[in-house]
C-alpha cells in the first residue's frame, strides 16, 4: 500500500441528492418484509396471517447469530407469510402485511433503561440493528466480537464515497445527536478509550454539524477523509485515520480497532433515545430513470415500486435497477423486490445506461494499477491467473486484495478484474489450506498449478476451479 498517496478513483460531483434532506416515505399500502438479509439465515416468524400488527413490534426471532430479530415497519394486518418471486433468494420467506395507515406503536416500543453493560447488549440484539455498509452482521454480534478481542478504538465510518449515495452524509448532518449518543454508548459498555468519526472530506454540512455537536467533548475526534473511491474499505480507512497498515488476512480486531457504519451508529442513538427498533432505512434513489431523485426513509418491506412511485415515477423506460453503489451494489433482474435492512440505495438507470459492455483485450494502459489503492498491478495478477501460476500470484501480493472493484472501473477494456483477483485468492487460499499454509507454498506450486487446468480468455478460471468470491467482488 502506497504510504501517503492518493490511490484510487475521485468521481467528480457524482451525487445529486447530496444536500437534499431524507424525506419520511408515505406509508404503502402493502408492505413485504424479507425474512432473510444474507445467506445462511434462519429467522423464525412468530407472527401469523390474520394477526394484527404495531410499528415496532417483533414478528420473527433470529434462529442464529448471523441475523438479528426483525420488527414489523407498519401497522396493520399480516396478509400472508409466503415467498415472493424476488430478487434475493428463490426459498425467502416475506411477511405480507396490509397497512391500515395509523402506524400506531407497540407497547414494547419504550425508551431503554440501561443499567449495566448485560442490558446494553439485551438491547442492541433486541433491536435488530446491522452494522451497514458491507458488513451486514447484526450489531449485537459484531460488539460481542469486539469486546472478546479487546478493541480499544472505535471508527465511525462516514465516508461514503461511491457516486450518486448521499444518505449517509445527510443522516450525519441530521443527527449529530444520535450520532455522538450512538458512539458514546457503545465506547462506555465496550471500555473503549478512542473514539474517531471518519468522515469524507466532501461533506462539509456534515463535518460542521459534528464539530458543534462534539465541542467539549474529548472522547470522540472528528477526521476528514480525502474523498476518493475506497476510502471507506477497512484497510484504506485504517491507513488514511490511523497510518496502520492491515496485513492481508487480518482483521481490524487484530489492531484493536472496530470498525462501524455511521447509519448504525446513529440507529443506535435512535434506539437508546426513543426505543423504537430497526424498522426503515435511509435510502439514496437515483438514476436516469428517475423522474424526482431524493433521499428517503423508507419503511423496511416496502415494495421497490411503490418506492419508484414516491419518487416521480419512471422518467424513462427503467432497464436496469442496482441495489446499493454502482459499484459495490448488485444489479436485480427485475422490480419484484422489497426494501430490506441491508439496502442503501434504488439506483434505476434507462436504455443510455444500462448496456453491459462486453470485454475486450487489456490494452496494457495501466489504468487499473494507477487507481488501485493496494499498489497492486491487476494486469500482471491476471495473467498469473491466466497462467494459473500461485507463485507470481503471491509474488505480486495479490492476497492483499481487498475486492474494491475500483480496477474493473477504471479499466477501459471493461474487464472483471476485481471479481477474478477475489475468486482466484479464494482459490489459492484453499489451496494453500490444503497443503497446511495459509498460502500455497512456492516449491509445490507447479506441480499444484499443472493439475487445476486452464483459465479462460480473460482469465476466469475455469468453471471447476472456481472459489468463492469475495464479498465485494464483482
Ligand atoms: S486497465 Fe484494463 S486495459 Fe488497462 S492495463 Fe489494466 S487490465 Fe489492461
Ligand atoms: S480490487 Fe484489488 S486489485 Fe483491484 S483495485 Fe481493488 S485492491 Fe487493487
């Protein structure tokens, strides 16, 4: 990684809503609340068809600790728990409720009395709170984590630096409160001494409202992040606010740091304020397609187009929807789809946008190692894996990856360069595991190498080789 320098990609005034303040959506008239957020889920509906419902009241429990409990986002009556031929998985559950409009409160809905670090966690794994951003987990799990490996900074990730997401910079600008609120909590129950607010050096508002709002307190430092593309990745954001460098394979835990989203954060101040659990998201819509782009509050389960609806409607024939950043996002196949508590952004793009660029040949432009914020040379990591050769593999430290995609971005013969480094360090790591290290070793590497066959024009290996990919890849 490059010691001081700017590696990656600035994407000029990319963001429309930047400054538009989070509208609260109308309530639907029908809501779709999925029952799985990622996969290996298991959450157990204790709600049935016909069973009235509050704003805030629990309908399925977490049946393990990679999800977190999920609430009702409206009042009114379960239709019917079935699947919706959706976008997320074919077996997913959704809860189907029909609003009555009142959105009257549950009882259970009552600010916290928290006496003691027990009852902190009681809460934050009762409220179904995430840690948004990549990581999805529920907030619960991941402070449990923290305070088992004995962090003792906090970072509050406010970057968010892909074009066209703005909610998070204008969450932060509304609620430097809950923010700092959030913030000071979880440093209390977790024993931390250090707490950052990383915010990206383009939002200014923000910055100004927390600089307030922190004045005469201590505890928390507010540091602006040069704005660049991915400057809100673990790694580069550990570089940028600390100066530490994060070895491949090693978490932020390791350098007793964790790591936060600021929308949780700030749900967490929410949450010890008033109570009520996660039941909306702020949400970016944007996109060509679009005939109002805002920032909205969005009850969670809400149906994308009755989203689209709130917002304008279509400015033109929509051709293709991403949920999340363009660039970390994942496009869906079509509209039948219902807000969830990981979703961030409804990007909806026309005809002009939506073409897929076919590959063609690496013209040997550089670009790709100019914006890679690891100092990596993707080109020259693709043909290792072209070559299937672990040993220039690790020679060029393409374990130190981390998925941001800003390669494939920026490489003008459109080629998945991102996706095929990750699916390929998956696949030497498992190799290297094999073998008994956490990398393939170099002297049995040709004889390894020989026997997994041949990649494909551009690199991809070829179907029987392929790993897992990474979380962002792609
Ligand atoms: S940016 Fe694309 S075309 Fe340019 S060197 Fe990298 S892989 Fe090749
Ligand atoms: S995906 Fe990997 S190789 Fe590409 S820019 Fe990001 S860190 Fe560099």
């Amino acid at each position: 990684m490059p010691e001081n320098k700017l590696r990656g990609i600035v994407f000029p005034k990319s963001k429309k809503t930047s400054g538009m303040t989070i509208i609260p959506m109308e309530v639907p008239d029908m809501v779709y609340i999925p029952m799985k957020q990622a996969p290996g889920e298991v959450y157990l509906p204790i709600a049935s068809p016909g069973d009235r419902v509050k704003l805030g009241q629990l309908i399925a429990e977490a049946g393990s600790p990679r999800c977190a409990p999920i609430h009702s986002s409206v009042s009114g009556e379960i239709v019917s728990i079935d699947t919706l031929a959706a976008n997320r998985d074919a077996d997913e559950l959704y809860i189907k409720i029909r609003t009555d409009g009142r959105q009257d409160l549950h009882e259970s809905v009552v600010p916290p009395r928290i006496r003691s670090s027990y009852e902190f966690f009681e809460v934050v794994r009762s409220s179904g709170l995430l840690n948004f951003g990549r990581d999805r987990t529920p907030l619960s799990t991941v402070l449990e984590n923290a305070a088992d490996a004995k962090v003792d900074t906090l970072i509050v990730n406010g970057t968010e630096s892909e074009p066209f997401l703005s909610a998070g910079g204008m969450n932060m600008l509304s609620f430097p409160g809950f923010m700092k609120d959030g913030a000071l909590a979880i440093m209390e129950h977790l024993g931390l001494n250090r707490g950052i607010f990383a915010v990206g050096s383009d939002k200014k508002p923000a910055m100004e409202a927390l600089k307030k709002e922190l004045a005469g307190e201590n505890r928390l430092e507010l540091y602006s992040v040069r704005d660049y593309y991915p400057n809100g990745f673990d790694t580069v954001l550990i570089k940028e606010v600390t100066g530490k460098l994060l070895p491949p394979g090693k978490k932020p835990a390791d350098l007793g740091i964790l790591i936060l989203d600021c929308g949780s954060v700030i749900k967490l101040g929410q949450l010890l304020d008033t109570g009520l659990p996660l039941v909306s998201r702020s949400i970016t819509v944007d996109g060509d397609a679009i005939a109002r782009p805002m920032n909205v509050e969005v009850p969670i389960g809400t149906h994308v187009t009755d989203l689209i609806a709130f917002c304008g409607g279509e400015k033109a024939p929509i051709r293709k929807i991403i949920i999340g950043g363009p660039i970390t996002g994942r496009t869906i196949e079509n509209s039948n789809y219902s807000v969830g508590k990981d979703d961030s952004a409804l990007l909806c793009f026309s005809e002009l946008y939506a073409k897929d660029t076919a590959e063609s040949s690496c013209i040997r432009c550089s670009r790709c190692a100019a914006v890679c914020p690891m100092d990596l040379m993707p080109m020259r990591i693709m043909d290792a894996v072209r070559r299937s050769d672990g040993r220039a593999f690790s020679k060029l430290s393409a374990f130190s990856c981390i998925g941001c995609s800003a390669c494939s971005y920026a490489c003008p013969a459109r080629i998945r360069l991102s996706e095929r480094i990750m699916k390929a360090v998956a696949y030497f790591k498992n190799a290297g595991k094999a073998e008994g290290s956490a990398y393939p070793s170099l002297s049995s590497n040709s004889a390894r190498v020989a026997s997994v066959g041949t990649a494909d024009a551009n690199g991809a290996p070829s179907a029987r080789r392929k790993g897992k990919g990474g979380r962002n890849a792609g």
